[in-house]
C-alpha cells in the first residue's frame, strides 16, 4: 500500500517532474480522439431478449396444466427465466441457434421441476408430483420451450442475411484484409466489413486502409458502422477501439491466428475460459465497455463491513488519535488527494505518521517504506497498517472499496499511465484498501506493471467471493507485518 512517504521512486519509474496533472482515462471529445457526432452514433444492434422471454414463457404456462395447482406455474415461471438469465440465454449472440443453447435449456427446465417437485413435497405431501407428472412436465416445455426459441433465432439469422450490419477491422493490414475477406464470403454471419483501421496505410487491393481519425470518421457516418472487429494482437485498450466503442458500435475480439492453436503434435492448447463464439470460423469473444464493475452486492457488501469495522475499531480508533495528537502534536489525521474509480479524485484519509516537507512534495515524491526519521510509535502504526484505518471511512462514503487497486496521486497517475500499459484501465473500478496486487507482495517499492497486471486481472475476473478470499488473506498477512 502506498504512503506519504517522500523517498526516490524505485527503479525504472519516472523521476522527473513534468507529468499533467491529471487525466487516467481520456474524456471523450479529447484531442486526437475520433470525435463523433452526437446525432451520427450507431446503435450496437443485437437480439432483443423480449421474443426469447417470450417464448420461454409461453412453453413454461404450456405445461403449467400438468400441475396439481395453477397457483405453482408462478414459481416455476419464475424460476426458469431466472436460471436462463443466469446463464446469459437472453444475451445477444452473433449467430443465434437453438442447437447451441439446447442442453442448457433443457438442464433447467428439469431444475426448476424438480426444485418445485421438492418444494411441494415438503410442503404437502398429499399433493406431491409424481415421477411421470414431472417427466411430461419436462418434455412439454422443453420442447415449446426450444420450438419457441428456434423461430426467434431463425428469423434472427434471416434478417443478419439480409441486411448485415457494416463493420471495421482493427488491427495489422495483412491480417485484417484476410479476417474480412472470410467474413465478405460468409453473409450468414450480419457482419460486413467496409474498411481496415490501421497506424499506417497500406497499398493493396481490396477494402481501404484507415489510418487518420477523420477517415475512421467519415467511415463510421457514412457507412452506418455498428460493429468493429479488433484482431489479435491488436489491444481492447487501444485508444481507436474505445473511442469506437464510445459511438455506439459492437466489439467482437477475433482470434485469427489458428495455426498457433494447435501443437506440433496435433492437439489443442488451452484457451481462455472466456465465453467464445465461432464467427465465420474465427474463434470471437465479444467486448463490452459498459460492463458495469461495481455491481450492487459489492457495494452492499463494502457499506456491511466498514461500517461493522468502524464500529467495532472505534475505541483503537481514539486510542491511536489521542497517542498522536500527544506525541506528534496537532494533525493528527492526513488528508491526501488520490485517484478513484474513472479517474474522479477523492481525499483518501490516514494517521499522520510522517511530515513532507511541503505540499509539492507531499504530492510528488514517490512513497514506500522505512522512514528513519519516523517516532517509534508511527512505526509501529505504518508497519502494522494501523495508520489505514481511517479508509473505512472513505469506503463507508463510497470513495473506495475495502478491495480495489490501491489509489495512487495524480502526478504519478498520468504518468504510468503513458508509460505503463494497463495502468489507466485498472480504474475501472473502485480503490480499495487492499487488493489482489497487495496480497501477492506488490507493496512499495515493487513494479509498477506487475500492479497493474494483478489489479486488471482482479477487475475481469471479480466475484464477491474474490473479494472475501483477498480480505482473509490481508488479515493473516496482517500477522506478520512488514510495511506498506
């Protein structure tokens, strides 16, 4: 965790000062960005859900008279568009097929019969379904349920056929002339490549080769695009893939090195177990910006706990204020403006353990451990991560999050986030106190990459219980302390 701490930068960081003072992601409108027409922006389009809910509605209210009680078909209505919810079956897909979706269906169909079976056992055994009353429930709505969802994908794919939807490819001209080359010859796809979006021009035949933000521009208005396709290994951070998706338009990530994916001895190396279409034969995986980081059982979760914390760690609270304010005299709380989640800043609140010299200081030195100067007592704070405990506070007010990317000052913000790749997109997310980063010792004068690398792969890959496994793993960490 970084502190006040006013000692020279580790190795390979920055060390002159010079850095804006702030902005971790670009706001849209920025220079040498593609400004687009507000009015010009193209919608993504994809498969609305309310023909899928549909018919898994009517298959469920199909089967509803094998009930022994009408009043049970709410529940099973409800328990399967929950489970298909859950299991992203109302998601838009590129290429929409019953047979694809069949076995996942069918599971929780049979589910929630059998949920409902046992839940009407217990509650009345008298009316208790029968082994052939749940095998005929079963089969009807599966088979409405699946009839049901094979004309909303068929009509689906006639009109993908009909009236494809334009496209850009991002990436190294070579390849992408050959990624849109094989999505031209295959129109079942809806997808319908107008143009290559490069860093240089390149001559050859085919589609044109955008290297200017203004003809990415024009391009996007003029061809209505709605959907970019950003070949491999061409990043999703990539400053035109963003502003891209910034107007409106679909990003599938294509995977068009397929030789590579195989072995010299014939099998298959492993791949990401992130969800994948096939698309024109490509192995796709579909981007979304708007992802939406901080969910609300996070932010539940954060407002429990702190505010139980601070409750609970109230009279150590006052102890350790009345220790300072006695031994290191007034100020006893320090006041640092840090970096949060979009790059909004905040005032991240701790013990004051240390005195910079001066403001500038204070807020462009680069902080790690060991302060020789420090009384024994701040010591024994900083190394203990007492000296944190006012940041249940800001979690408590929604400033951080008890687990996040640690807050950084904004001159060292702007500047790994020009020199450090990742660094700007960890603030998808809220701060917290501790983080994926911290618990696996990139604390201090560690690599500024690494962080970054950890914090981004604790942002795609969170869970509530991601969450609870690092906070157990700071508070044993917290048994053997070495500074922060």
């Amino acid at each position: 965790m970084t502190v006040e701490r006013t000692v020279p930068p580790p190795a390979g960081q920055p060390t002159k000062p010079g850095f804006p003072p702030l902005s971790v992601l670009p706001p849209r409108g920025a220079p040498g960005g593609y400004r687009f027409p507000a009015r010009q922006r193209t919608a993504a389009r994809g498969a609305p859900a309310l023909p899928l809910l549909v018919a898994d509605a009517v298959a469920a209210l199909t089967a509803a008279p094998a009930l022994p009680h009408p009043l049970l078909t709410a529940p099973l209505l409800l328990a399967v568009l929950w489970l298909n919810a859950q299991a992203a079956l109302y998601r838009p897909v590129a290429v929409p097929a019953v047979m694809d979706e069949l076995p996942a269906v069918c599971a929780r169909i049979t589910l929630s019969w059998c949920a409902l079976a046992a839940l009407v056992a217990a509650l009345s055994p008298a009316h208790a379904l029968s082994a052939g009353t749940l095998l005929t429930g079963c089969a009807l709505q599966a088979a409405v349920g699946c009839a049901g969802r094979g004309a909303v994908h068929w009509r689906r794919r006639r009109t993908l056929a009909r009236h494809p939807a334009a496209a850009l490819v991002v990436g190294p001209p070579a390849t992408a002339r050959r990624v849109a080359a094989a999505f031209l010859r295959r129109a079942e796809c809806g997808l319908r490549p107008v143009g290559i979006v490069a860093d240089d021009a390149a001559d050859g035949e085919g589609l044109p080769v955008l290297s200017t933000p203004e003809e990415v521009q024009r391009a996007v208005i003029q061809n209505g695009v709605r959907a970019v396709l950003v070949v491999r290994p061409t990043s999703a951070q990539d400053p035109r893939v963003r502003e891209l998706a910034q107007a409106g338009c679909a990003l599938w990530e294509v995977d068009a090195d397929v030789p590579a994916a195989y072995d010299r001895a014939g099998s298959r190396a492993p791949r990401p177990s992130a969800a994948r279409e096939r698309i024109a034969g490509f192995s796709c995986h579909r981007l979304d910006f708007r992802r939406r980081y901080d969910s609300p059982a996070k932010r539940v979760f954060d407002v429990l706990v702190s505010g139980v914390l601070l409750v609970l760690a109230g009279p150590v609270l006052l102890v350790c204020a009345v220790a300072l304010r006695i031994s290191e005299g007034p100020g006893v709380v320090f006041r640092q403006e840090r970096v949060g989640k979009d790059g909004r800043p905040f005032t991240l609140l701790k013990f004051r353990t240390h005195r910079p010299a001066d403001v500038h200081e204070a807020a462009t030195r680069w902080s790690v451990a060991g302060e020789r100067s420090m009384s024994p007592f701040c010591r024994f704070l900083r190394r203990s991560s007492l000296d944190e405990l006012p940041q249940l506070w800001n979690v408590f007010r929604g400033d951080m999050s008890l687990v996040g990317p640690r807050p950084e000052r904004p001159y060292f913000v702007a500047g790994f986030s020009r020199t450090h790749p990742g660094y700007a997109a960890r603030h998808r997310m809220r701060t917290g106190i501790t983080g994926l980063a911290q618990v696996h010792g990139l604390r201090g004068d560690t690599s500024i990459e690494d962080r970054a690398r950890f914090d981004n792969a604790y942002i795609d890959d969170w869970s509530l219980w991601l969450d609870i496994r690092i906070l157990l793993r700071t508070a044993a960490a917290l048994t053997r302390p070495t500074g922060s």
